[in-house]
C-alpha cells in the first residue's frame, strides 16, 4: 500500500497515487456500488506506521487524514501531481507547521534522530520536464549547506519505468526524465504517477543507477486489469 524506505538513519513513508476521490460523488446520476470509500479505508491501513509513530516523515498527497499524522509530531510533504494541476488548494488545514507543501520548487529539513534529511521537490510538470529538469532542481537550492542527505520527491515518468498488461516502457519522450541526470548527491528519487510499484536501480544497459527511483504504486487498484498487482511494498 505504500513504501517504506528505510535504513539506519531514517524511516520515510511514501504514498502516492491515492485517488482519493477517484468515485466519489455528491449528486449521483446512478444507484451502482462507488469505490471512493474503498480508496479512503486503504489510504488509512497505508498511513498506520506513521500514526503509531514508527516513521519519521511522510512523502503523500490528501489532506485531512495527515493532518492527524502531522499533530501527532511526523511532517508530512506533499506533491501535488497533475490531478491536481500541479497545486492545491491552501486552506487553513494546509498552514500546519509539520505540512509542507512543494507546490513550487523548494526543500526542506527533516531531524530523523541525529541525521538531516533534506527532502526536494516540485510539483507536477507538464511538457518537457527533462529539459527542465535542471533549472527546477537550481529553483530548488536543495545544495545549501546544512543536510547529511538528500532525497528528491516528485510526480513524473523516468526512463525505464513500465506500465499496462504488455509492460510498456516509457524512454525518449520529452516528459520522461532520465535517471542518470538527477544529481548523485540524491541518495533516492521517490515518484507517483505510477501505479506499478517499481524499483528504478538499473540503467537499460545493465548499469548500477546513482539514484535508485522508488514508485510507490497506487493504494487501490484502479482498474480491473490490474487485479492480481501487489499493493503493499517496502525498499
């Protein structure tokens, strides 16, 4: 439902593709069974490490139940993804001093124990975005000094990410950014988008990747095709 990246210095929660939302309705046009609750109960069972306080942050999207998560002391970063149109809302709810928000470029500083994490991000970008890819990355100033680590959060396709029944691959395309250009200094890229949860670690000639990409996967399956795709992951 979620991966739970971890390693002696940090525990980081990443959730993503949540769909909250996804089939729900307030003026139903038919009487047939909705899924919306199913996708909300999932995203609850995902959130449980980091409501019994064994995580030391969370990388999701969904506000009011991590609002739950940020009072009992975990931040909780969100990037908003292109259901979103690459921003959210700002209510009174998203002012929480543990949310933050990469609704534009930036980072910011997470205590794990002894260890600063610095988490970068942005939020979800159309068009060419490996083009791109470094003046975002510049707009973030995630090289300030002060980290002992760093992660990169986002919402984008990379090259060598597969998708559908057929295992398509995504490669050249000006929106699918390539693994080999994210910074060596990022220990790990965590991305949605997908639904499949996968491990980038590989170049496609066999080459150890720098910066592994995690995508988490969905919560909930969203489509019939995709019934017998595990759910629960950890890296």
């Amino acid at each position: 439902m979620g991966a739970i990246i971890d390693d002696s210095d940090a525990r980081v929660l990443a959730l993503s593709d949540t769909h909250i939302g996804f089939d729900s309705a307030e003026r139903p046009r038919s009487d047939r069974q909705r899924r919306d609750a199913d996708f909300h109960a999932k995203f609850l069972c995902a959130l449980a490490p980091a409501l019994r306080g064994e995580v030391d942050a969370v990388l999701a999207a969904a506000f009011d139940p991590l609002i739950e998560v940020a009072e009992r002391g975990v931040p909780v970063l969100i990037v908003p993804s292109n259901h979103e149109r690459g921003s959210l809302p700002r209510t009174l709810f998203t002012d929480h001093p543990r949310l933050h928000i990469f609704d534009r470029p930036g980072c910011i500083d997470v205590l794990c124990g002894a260890t600063t994490v610095r988490f970068a991000g942005f939020p979800y970008r159309r068009g060419p975005v490996r083009d791109e890819l470094p003046a975002l990355l510049a707009e973030a100033d995630w090289r300030s000094d002060g980290a002992d680590r760093h992660v990169l959060c986002v919402h984008q396709l990379f090259a060598g990410t597969t998708v559908g029944l057929h295992n398509y691959t995504f490669q050249g395309a000006a929106d699918v950014i390539r693994p080999r250009d994210v910074p060596a200094e990022f220990e790990v890229v965590v991305s949605g988008h997908i639904h499949r949860h996968q491990v980038l670690s590989h170049a496609g000639d066999g080459t150890p990747l720098a910066t592994p990409v995690v995508f988490p996967g969905s919560i909930e399956r969203t489509a019939f095709a995709r019934r017998r795709r595990p759910r629960a992951s950890a890296w």
